[in-house]
C-alpha cells in the first residue's frame, strides 16, 4: 500500500510548492546551460537548500555547491586553473542576479569548487569540516538537485556512496553504519553551529531554530529511517533514495513500516509543515511575537514527536534502532 504517499501527494499546498520549484528548478538549469565555464564537462553545479528539497518560497535564495574531477588527474593536481574556477563562480553569480533571487548568503563564504578526490580523501579528517567537504559531501547524499552536468553529478555521488559502503561488499550482515554515523555527525554538526550562531544579530535567532527543528531535522531523520526500514546497502538502493525529496523519502518509508495507525498524524505532520513553510515564504519568521513563537514552538515539538513515534517502531531492527542512541 502507499497510502502515505497517497497523502503526501494529495496535500494541495505542499504540491503547489513542489511543482512551483519544478519551475525553478527548470530556469535555473536553462540558465546555467548558456554560460560556458560552469558547464565544463569537468564542473558540476548542485542545488541543495530549498531548491534541492523543493520546497522553495517566494524569497527563497539559491543554495548552490561545486565540485570538480578529470580523468588521470593526480590528487594534487585541480582541475580548472584559478581563473577557470573564478570564471564558474561569476557565472553562477550573473545567473542569480540575472533571475532576480536573493544574494549569495554569507558573502559567498564557502562559494567555491571542491575537488571529487577531496571530498573523498577528506571523511573523517581535520579539514572535513574547515574545507566544507563534510557539508557539501552530505548535501550532495541528503537533498540535492542537479543544475548543471548530470554525469559527473552521478559519477561522484556514487563514488561517495561506495567509499560508505566498501566493508559491505560480500557481506550478508552488512549494515550501513559508516553511512548513518556521518548522516547523525551532520545533524549534531549543524546543531553546535546553530548554538554558535544563534546570537548572531544579523540572522533571526527564531528562523536558524526553526530552520533546524523542521527542514533540517526531517532531511537527515527521514533519511535514517529510510536507511534504516530500506536495509540500504548498495549504491543501486541509495540512488533510488536519493532521487526523492526528504519527504518523499519519509512518506515511501512509512509506506514500507507499514503502520497505518501514524496516517492521521502524518497528515497533521504534512499541514505542521507546510505552515512552517509558508511562514518563512512570507518572511514571518523575521520578526515572532510571543504568540507566534509559542506557536511554532508547540508545532515543531509535535514534529519531533512524529519522528521520534517513527524511528521508535519495533518493525525496525533493534541493532539499527540502538546504533541512534550508542
């Protein structure tokens, strides 16, 4: 039965905003694809944020990351010259300013072009999270959507997979637990640097905290429980994965639990959701008063619940259901 699935399809406003950033989605790829160095058969351009969940707003801001690879390239070497690279970024920029979407955040801080080699050779490293390979590795795994050179997209996303996967091969017992450990080491990454941001004047303290108890928190845990229900434990199994938003991720894996008693409350999860969403469209979130912060604050515990309910299922293996906890 794919009952959630059903519901998740049949929800008018979450459907509206998907087919909206469909759209989106289409005009920032035709864009890109007139411009010459950001299409390079050796770049890849990705969309991650809103656009990779689609789920964009009206003021929603363009998320992109970048990576590079050649064949027979020495892992010292970079792929582009200097100027190649800097010639990629002014493109993406002329492309968002061209469409009229919000600037760049953080100034362009972390906008630049990572090699494949590096965001492999970097897991578990001190430059993982200094370079920002960590976060454009699981991105490009959690909620991406490709703008620009679908090959080299596929390419490395398989790469990635299977480098979480090698102590797998030939083993009947395998589980993911390579994969879901850097999964749960993002979500704990993101919420130290939440508590690192949050007073940050500049950034509204009640958006960055909704932020993270909503899109971020159903990205990774959906992702889990889809891991965790799916037995994932091939690249073949994570591609079909990946290729679903983190909602339709969590709605395919619910369909697979089988619990048809969560429906009615996976339906208020849906409606909870997409009032999240449609506030921070309107830029609602700027400015809460207490009341409205009250609000949203009861909204996201019952969010959390939701997730916790699902990831709780005694259908799901004890030792994987553990392994979230020790």
């Amino acid at each position: 039965m794919d009952t959630f699935r059903q519901a998740l399809s049949g929800h008018e406003k979450l459907s509206e905003r998907m087919a909206f950033s469909r759209e989106l989605l289409h005009k920032v790829r035709a864009a890109i694809a007139a411009h010459t160095f950001c299409t390079k058969p050796e770049v890849c351009v990705y969309a991650a944020g809103s656009l990779g969940r689609l789920e964009v707003g009206q003021i929603s801001d363009l998320d992109v990351f970048l990576f590079a690879d050649r064949n027979g390239k020495q892992p010292h070497e970079r792929t582009l010259t200097r100027l190649e690279e800097i010639s990629a970024l002014s493109e993406l920029i002329q492309v968002n300013t061209a469409l009229k979407l919000p600037a760049f955040s953080g100034d362009g801080e972390f906008f630049k072009i990572h090699e494949v080699s590096q965001i492999l050779s970097g897991t578990g490293t001190a430059v993982d999270d200094s370079e920002n390979f960590f976060t454009t590795r699981l991105l490009l795994l959690l909620e991406s959507k490709c703008l620009a050179n679908d090959q080299l997209y596929d390419s490395a996303t398989e790469r990635v997979v299977e480098m979480y996967f090698r102590d797998g091969r030939g083993k009947s017992d395998y589980k993911p637990l390579f994969l879901l450990n850097d999964i749960l080491r993002y979500w704990r990454t993101i919420c130290l640097n939440y508590e690192r941001t949050r007073n940050d004047r500049g950034r509204p303290w009640w958006k960055k905290n909704l932020n993270l108890k909503f899109s971020r928190k159903l990205t990774v845990f959906a992702t889990v429980l889809a891991i965790m229900i799916d037995h994932v434990d091939t690249y073949e199994k994570f591609a079909k994965l990946s290729s679903l938003t983190p909602m339709e991720r969590l709605a395919t894996a619910l369909d697979k639990l089988g619990e048809q008693g969560l429906l009615d409350k996976f339906q208020r999860f849906l409606d909870d959701y997409e009032e999240f969403l449609a506030a921070k469209s309107h830029a609602e979130l700027e400015a809460l008063d207490s009341k409205d912060a009250a609000h949203f604050r009861s909204t996201a515990q019952h969010f959390d619940d939701f997730l916790h309910e699902t990831l709780a299922s005694p259908r799901i293996e004890q030792r994987l259901r553990r392994f979230l906890l020790i």
